[in-house]
C-alpha cells in the first residue's frame, strides 16, 4: 500500500525508501491510518502562505494605509519653492537648468538636490 498524505508528519514514519512506518510497513489501508500520531511540528511555508486543510493557500496582500507623513506642511511647501525640479533653478545662485534636465546637482556651486 502507498503512503498517505499524513504519513510524511507521523510520529511512526520510518523514513524508509523500504517501509511506509513503523506501525504499518506496507501502509495504511484507505485513506486515513488509525494509528496517526502527528509529530507536532508545523509544515514549512514561504512568507505570505499558509497552509488550510492540507493545503498550501497564498494570503491576500495586505498594504499598510496608516502613513504618517515625514515633512510637515510648511517644510513640504519650502521643498516646493526651492527645489529646482519645480522651480528650474538652482537653489544658491540661480543657475537655470535645461527643461530635459534628470541631474539636479549645480555645475557652479555644487549644489546636489
């Protein structure tokens, strides 16, 4: 007879290429053993499953929605004055920066934003 699904976290398993365990060497008959005595250990999941009936589930994302904002709103309004990708120039000493600009950081004074 071959294993069952419980058979791999019985207690009497053999772990045996030969023998199925110790109680039942050729098997359970059916499909359940009335000799199952669980090991008491978990089966092993990735992050983000579970297992429900023997079944391996993926859990629903869960996105954390109670962000605390780091700036306040004044220091965010002085990054929006100031900052040369709203504004186009530099901070210091107005340099004015190309419109197809990626780099931020100022040829003459070295500002880096």
């Amino acid at each position: 007879m071959p294993k069952i699904p419980h058979c791999d976290r019985c207690l009497n398993n053999a772990h045996s290429n030969y023998l199925v365990c110790a109680m039942h060497p050729e098997g359970a008959r059916g499909d359940s053993c009335p000799d199952f005595a669980d090991d008491g250990q978990e089966l092993w999941c990735p992050d983000g499953y579970k297992f429900v009936d023997d079944q391996l589930v993926k859990l629903p994302v869960r996105y954390e929605t109670n962000h605390e904002p780091k700036l306040t709103r004044s220091q965010q309004l002085q990054i929006f004055m100031r900052h040369p990708v709203f504004t186009g120039l530099c901070p210091q000493y107005c340099y004015e920066y190309p419109s197809d600009r990626l780099n931020w950081n100022c040829p003459i004074c070295g500002w880096e934003g």
